[in-house]
C-alpha cells in the first residue's frame, strides 16, 4: 500500500539500545541528532523500559512501557522532554494514537495548552468518524477519529505514541488528519527500532 503522507519523526530511544534522541525526516538520512543527546534522563528511559521475548507472538521482542510508568520521576522526564521540544512550536492539537499514545498525549497537550485528539480504533467512538485503513505486517487495521476534531483549517498538530517500527500507523495518522485539513508538524515516541531507522518512509518507498 502506497503512503501518501510526510512529516519529519522523533523519538526519545532507540530500542535495544543506549539512548539517544534521533530524528529524520521522513525518506531522508537520519538528522543529526538534537542538541539534548547528552541529556541524563534518556538513560533512565531507557533502561526502565522491559524486552518481553515472544509477545504477543513468537519471534517478536515487544517493548514494555508499563515499567516505566511505574516509576513517576522516569514517566515524568519523559513527557517534560517531549514538552521541552514542542513547548513554543504553536501547536495547536496533539493527536494520540490508541492505546499507548493515550498515555502521554493528554499530559504533553495540557503541558503545552494544547488539546487532545484521539485516534482510535474502529467502533469505538461515538457519533460521525472518518477512518484511514492501513496495512500490518500481517493484515490491516483502521483508525478513526471524530468529525469536528479539526476545528479549523491548518491546525498545528503533533502525533504521539510510543513506538515507532515500520511507520504504517504513524503514516495512517498523519493521512486522516490531514484528510481533515490539519497541518502535521510532527510524529513523536518514546522508542525508535534501530532496525528502521525510525521507520518512516515515503510513500514510493511502500510501492
């Protein structure tokens, strides 16, 4: 399936790794990384991050962030390094991706006087949605998100979750709030698969 939508991708670690901050912008080299790379608190990030092998299938290492909401002082260095970054950047809304963008989306939006936008999945918002279907590495799944969500053409908005891999949810994201005439400033995580370089792509890099 072809990927129609661009914007540039943080994220706070990279998974299995030391942490660092890294970004690029989507279907280019990775950016140098931001000035914050020596910041003691990505550390602490990471290591309180668990690898459970073989969830929820074998095979894949699934990256467990309820350690880290376990321990409030960890929980709270990462969404204030979110909040330093975009505190300033006139955003207007941030979008978070169920389940786990719902975790650090609302106190990033409140942080910075934004609101906040969910995306879920099908059926579970109530009233008039618009849905962008994407493709999984096995099989495809959608996200919604209420009519009127976007008040206002070019609204400044920032998309959260925790993990970015292969960059198709991400990439759905982007593409419905755009379909509502939002302005995608960015795409941020907690964690970066190393693997993919972040993981986001152009939209020729999926043909």
């Amino acid at each position: 399936m072809g990927e129609e939508a661009s914007c540039d991708a943080v994220s706070l670690t990279e998974a299995g790794t030391n942490a660092k901050p890294v970004g690029k912008e989507v279907g280019r080299e990775p950016a140098a990384a931001p000035a914050a790379a020596a910041d003691p608190r990505l550390q602490g990030i990471s290591d309180a991050i668990r690898v459970v092998p073989h969830f929820p299938k074998q095979g894949i290492m699934f990256n467990d962030i309820t350690t880290l909401l376990l321990r409030p002082r960890v929980f709270k260095d990462a969404v204030d390094l979110f909040v330093e970054r975009y505190r300033g950047m006139g955003i207007d809304a941030v979008a978070g991706i169920e389940a786990r963008g719902f975790v650090f989306g609302p106190a990033i939006a409140l942080a910075i006087g934004a609101k906040f936008i969910p995306l879920r999945k099908p059926r579970k918002l109530p009233g008039e949605v618009i849905s962008e279907k994407y493709v999984l590495e096995y099989g495809t799944d959608c996200l919604e998100m209420r009519v009127g969500a976007i008040e206002r053409s070019g609204e400044r908005v920032l998309v959260i979750d925790d993990l970015v891999a292969t960059g198709g949810t991400l990439c759905a994201a982007i593409r419905l709030l755009e379909r509502a005439g939002a302005d995608v400033v960015e795409c941020a995580c907690v964690i970066g698969l190393p693997k993919f370089k972040l993981g986001i792509r152009r939209h020729d890099d999926y043909t």
